[in-house]
C-alpha cells in the first residue's frame, strides 16, 4: 500500500532530497573500506575503482541489505512499526565491523533528526525507542514521504554510488572526467542491484563479503586517512 497524499510531482522532489549530497546525514565522511582498497592497492585506477563499487553494489548490497531495506519501505508505508522496529534491529546486527556498525547508526542518527521537520515525518518521530541505522531510517522516511519503491531505492543506491565514486576521485586520485564516466557505468549496475534485491526474500538474503569485512577492519588502524570508515 502505498500512501496517497503524494502527488507524482512531490514524490519525485521528495526522492531529490533524499539523495541530495546536502541532506545533512555525514556521507561524505565514510568510504565503506575503499580507502583501505586504495591504500592496499586494490584500486588503483578507474577500472579497479568500478570493479570495487559494482561488486560492493551487486555482489553485498543488492543481496543482503537491499532486500531488508525494501521490507522496512513496506512496513512503513503500511504503517506496521513493529515491523519497522525489527527490521531496524536486523539491519544493525548485520554490520561486519566496528567500523560499518558506527557508519550506520550515526548516519541512521542524523537521518532520523530529519523526522521531526519533514513533512510526512511525523508518524517516525513517535518511534523513540529506535536506535535507528541510516538504511532503515531512509526506507521508512522515503515511504511515508509518498515516493515510489524504485524511485525511492533508486535515489537511496545513487547517493552510496555517488558517494563511492567521489571517494575513489579525491584518494585514488581520479580525475572529475573519469569521475562522471564511472557514474554513468554504474547506473545500469544500480538497476540491476534493485532487480536481484527485488527478487531477493528477506528471509534468504545474505552476502559473504570476507574481503570488504577484513578491508574495513585494517581501516581501523590506518595510519593515514580522509575517511570514517
């Protein structure tokens, strides 16, 4: 059920904001372990740098994460929050490193100090007893706000995918260029992402991203770093 006081002109601003880069949620300052691929030398250009950002988008996301998220779209948009508040919890005990649980929950943080002023909001701000991670709190956000399940999935994988890829161009470095044409590669991997999440049960969604888990965890004690995570 989706709600229905959204007109196809305020879901459409409403996924805008969601995946602006000036939605004040901290994204800029985590790189999800590619800043220990760089320093490892796993990426090294902008070939390694799409192999890195696809793999962690359709190999880790689309088939662990993404299908929880969805779920917790639904609930919202059904308005069930004991669903919302479970889902939640298994979204946070999924994180594989001090690191990545942090990222989540602080960014989930400042997503969910966004409730009490956005206008659809209202519904989410009852929900006090929710340590809230960042992809929950955008699913539930996105679905009481009226946008669509694509769209709203869509603009919630193009801001990790954006985010990514600004990574890889100031700590590989890439040029602005080789920057946009890795956005444009992406876009067709972010369709297929939202495919296999979409096909993808709750119930049976898993990853075994032992390399990205190790990489986030030597980003801990990094010697030199830009990023959070």
């Amino acid at each position: 059920m989706q709600p229905t006081h959204a007109t196809n002109a305020d879901a459409i601003l409403a996924a805008l904001h969601l995946a602006s880069p000036a939605l004040p949620v901290g994204g800029f300052a985590y790189s999800q372990g590619l800043e220990q691929a760089i320093e490892d030398r796993w990426v090294t250009d902008m070939q390694s740098a799409y192999v890195w950002i696809r793999d962690g988008l359709v190999l880790n996301l689309a088939r662990q994460e993404l299908p929880w998220w969805l779920a917790c779209y639904q609930a919202a948009a059904d308005q069930d929050w004991v669903r919302v508040v479970q889902i939640n919890e298994h979204l946070h005990a999924l994180r594989e490193t001090g690191e990545f649980r942090l990222e989540s929950v602080q960014m989930g943080h400042s997503m969910a100090k966004l409730f009490a002023q956005w206008p659809q909001g209202q519904s989410l701000v009852a929900l006090t007893e929710i340590v809230w991670v960042y992809p929950s709190a955008y699913a539930a956000l996105a679905a009481v706000s009226g946008v669509t399940q694509d769209l709203a999935l869509s603009a919630y994988l193009w801001s990790w995918v954006e985010n990514q890829v600004l990574a890889a161009v100031k700590s590989v470095p890439l040029g602005q260029i080789e920057g946009q044409t890795l956005l444009h590669r992406l876009k067709g991997d972010i369709v297929t992402a939202i495919g296999v999440a979409q096909g993808t049960a709750p119930e049976v969604a898993g990853s075994a991203a032992f390399g990205l888990a190790i990489t986030s965890a030597r980003h801990e004690t990094q010697y030199s770093r830009l990023f959070r995570s």
